[in-house]
C-alpha cells in the first residue's frame, strides 16, 4: 500500500522527522486559504498523486509541472486551480496519467544541496538497508547504473535496528559534518523509527535537503507498507486512496483474492501463487499473453469463484479464460459447481479451459461435461495452455 505525500507529513510529524510545514486543499479556495495560514513568501503547491516525477511532469491539457515553487498566496491559490482536477503524466504514471483531485500546500525553503536517502526492506541480505546519494532530486536508477560510487548502501540488522553510528557513517558518506551532521543523525533515527513502527517496506525521501539557513529537512516522501501488516495499523490503513489503485485489484482485495491486473487477453483463475505463476508461465510458453495474475487461494468458496469470474470479466481486454485448480485441500466437485454457478451467473460468451487435478477429479470432470455450458475440459498444464492459446487465437 502506498499514501500521499501529504499523509507521509502526517507521520513525519508523529515521529519527529524534519519537514516544512504543510496543509492539503481539494480545492482552490481552500488552497488559498492553506497557503495564507502557512503564509508567504515561499510557498510550494504540489499535485497529490501516487507517483513520483511530479516536478518534471505535464498536465495532459498542456500546463507544465507538478510542483511549483511561487511567492504568494494568490498565486499559490491561481495554480492550485490550474492543477486541481486535471490529469498529471509523469515517467511513473504511464501516458493515462492521474488525476489530481488534491494538492499540498506547503513552505517553500530556500535549497543548497538535495540528497537522496532511503530506507528499505532488502529482500537478498535479509536485512534493511540505507540507500543514500549526494544526487538527490534525480532518478536513483540511472545514478546507480552510471555513478555506483555516488551511493552508499547501509545494512541494518532487523535485531540490532539502526546503530547511532551508523548514523554518523552514513551523514560522512555524504560530506556532511557538524550540526549538519547533527541534524542528519537526528532525523535518520527518527525516520527509522517510522520506518519500523508503520511497518513499511520503503520510505523514500527525494530530496533530502540543506537549506541555506542550515536546516536539514525531508522534501519528498515515497512510502510503501508491508500489506500483511496492515491488520495492525490502523492508522495507516485509513490513508488509503482506493481511487490510486486499479480497480480491479480494490474489487480482489474485497473478496480475498490475491490479483495483479496485466496487460494479455487470457485471464488465469488459480489455486495458490506458485501454481499461478507456472499457469502464466505455460500461457505465454505457448504464445499467449496472460492478462493476470491471481490466486483464490487454498479454501476458495462459490462466492469468492463467482467474484473472481466477474473481476476477470469487468477486463475488457479479457479473450478467453483459463481455470487452473489443483485440488489439494479443496474438492475438485465443489470446484466444478463453482465454476459453473459462476459462469451461468455472468452468462460467460468467450472461451473457458479448465484443467482440474486432484481431490475427487473425476467427479468434478463429470459435474463439468453435465453442465451443457461450453467448457473445454484440459488434461495437463500443457494441454490446458495450448487449447486457451487457441481457442483465443481463432475467436
Ligand atoms: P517529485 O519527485 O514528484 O518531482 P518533489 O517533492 O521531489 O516531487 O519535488 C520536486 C522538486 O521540487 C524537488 O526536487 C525540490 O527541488 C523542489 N521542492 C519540493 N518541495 C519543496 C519545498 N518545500 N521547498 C522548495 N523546493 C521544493
Ligand atoms: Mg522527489
């Protein structure tokens, strides 16, 4: 789960973690509002959106940037109203963009160096790490790719948490000395702390800045949130902007689905996300194009099929469906009414494979000849890929 920026304000307030001042706006009487409370001069109006790149993005009715820096209220309120209900494309965003239905109005500070600073859950070490770069503000990728000597990279054992020396060593590593470096250590160990109470599994602060009157502040925030841990942050859950998400995904995560919506035309319903990922696999093994990821899960109910039947339809793009169930725990009978209670329930018209293998198969296979409904019964894997791919192909 990702929030806003200006959420992420919210918890560096709680925590303790050095920022300039902010107020949201929905609008542009309220962002004007916003910006004489803060008051100027030096005010930033900046879109709310779920990507990054907002600075160097365009409006798609032509007006540039997502972030402006201006002097007055007036003027912060004049480009609130300009971004306020437009769509934002940036190089995050893909060129269907995302809509700004909220903006952040927050102090401007006067900047002489912006620096990169992360923290993260490293999946390959096992531990967290801290990723920090003297070039903050630009994309960290190309950084990594043509300067690897610009970032240094901090391991934090997950028992020990972040050490205050590891503070310091990584406010050397990028030249800052004396109550800079202070200020530095300071907000590192609170941002950890952050990161380790809210259960993230990044927090991203690009850029990180000096200012010139010696502050040491967070301009950016990126958060992303261990999802399975989101059963105790309560707090954090509530931040959550469904409008941000793909809607199919929202629709899954109500039943309990486990889906990733992509780009093919056949649509895979599985049992278990290794079964899932080997179906997806064999599909474009044999020249499809998966428009899926999802896994119902080991115990999946008529109702959660029927969701997961109607989620895959609600895809326009979706040319056949191909249904993989391994019936480990589950029934491969009960499967079967499933299937076909669901199918009836959306009146299904395009092509439906489904290879079942298990529990009580037999019974399933027959429950599905029964039916009358025009389901392709597959053998294996392959067999079930090569008939979707087909049947797709001649449709
Ligand atoms: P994005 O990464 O989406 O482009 P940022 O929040 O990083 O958005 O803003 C882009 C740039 O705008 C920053 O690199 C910084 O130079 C400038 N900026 C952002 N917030 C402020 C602020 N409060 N005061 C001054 N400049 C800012
Ligand atoms: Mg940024």
């Amino acid at each position: 789960m990702n929030i806003h920026e200006y959420q992420a304000k919210q918890l560096f307030e709680k925590f303790g973690v050095a920022s300039p001042r902010g107020i949201v706006a929905s609008t542009a009487e309220e962002a004007g509002k916003a910006a004489r409370e803060i008051g100027g001069p030096g005010l930033v109006v900046k879109a709310q959106v779920h990507a990054g790149g907002r600075g160097k993005g365009t409006f798609k009715n032509g007006f540039k940037g997502g972030v402006h820096v201006v002097d007055t209220p007036e003027q912060a309120e004049e480009i609130a109203g300009q971004m306020l209900g437009q769509t934002l494309v940036t190089h995050q965003t893909g060129p269907e963009g995302k809509l700004v239905s909220k903006v952040l109005i927050a102090k401007a500070v006067d900047i002489t160096k912006e620096y990169y600073f992360a923290i993260l859950f490293d999946r390959v070490s096992s531990n967290h790490a801290i990723i920090a770069s003297t070039e903050g503000g630009m994309n960290i990728e190309e950084v990594a790719e043509k300067t690897p000597e610009k970032i240094t990279k901090e391991f934090i054992n997950p028992a020990l948490g972040l050490q205050p020396y590891q503070c310091r060593k990584v406010a050397a590593s990028l030249g800052l000395q004396g109550p800079l470096a202070n200020q530095a250590v300071k907000l590192f160990s609170a941002l950890w702390n952050l990161y380790l109470k809210a259960d993230c599994s990044l927090v991203e602060i690009n850029p990180l800045a000096i200012t010139t009157d010696g502050q040491v502040v967070a301009l950016d925030a990126k958060f992303n949130f261990d999802d399975n841990a989101l059963y105790r942050q309560k707090d954090v859950t509530a931040m959550r902007d469904t409008t941000e998400e793909d809607p199919r995904e929202v629709a899954a995560s109500e039943f309990g689905l486990n889906y990733i919506g992509l780009d093919g035309n056949i649509a895979c319903l599985v049992n278990g996300a290794g079964l899932a990922m080997s179906t997806m696999d064999i599909i474009k093994f044999h020249g499809g194009e998966p428009a899926n990821f999802l896994d119902v899960g080991g115990g999946a109910t008529k109702e959660q099929v029927t969701a997961a039947f109607k989620i895959i339809l609600g895809d326009p793009k979706v040319e056949g469906i191909l249904v993989n169930i391994f019936g480990g725990i589950m029934d491969c009978d009960i499967i079967a009414n499933g299937i076909i209670a669901a199918a009836k329930e959306v009146s299904l018209t395009i092509p439906l494979v489904v290879r079942l293998e298990g529990n009580n198969v037999e019974a399933g296979k027959a429950t599905l000849a029964a039916s009358g409904l025009k389901i392709t019964s597959a053998s294996d894997l392959t067999d079930a890929a090569q008939k979707i791919v087909a049947a797709v192909k001649a449709a």
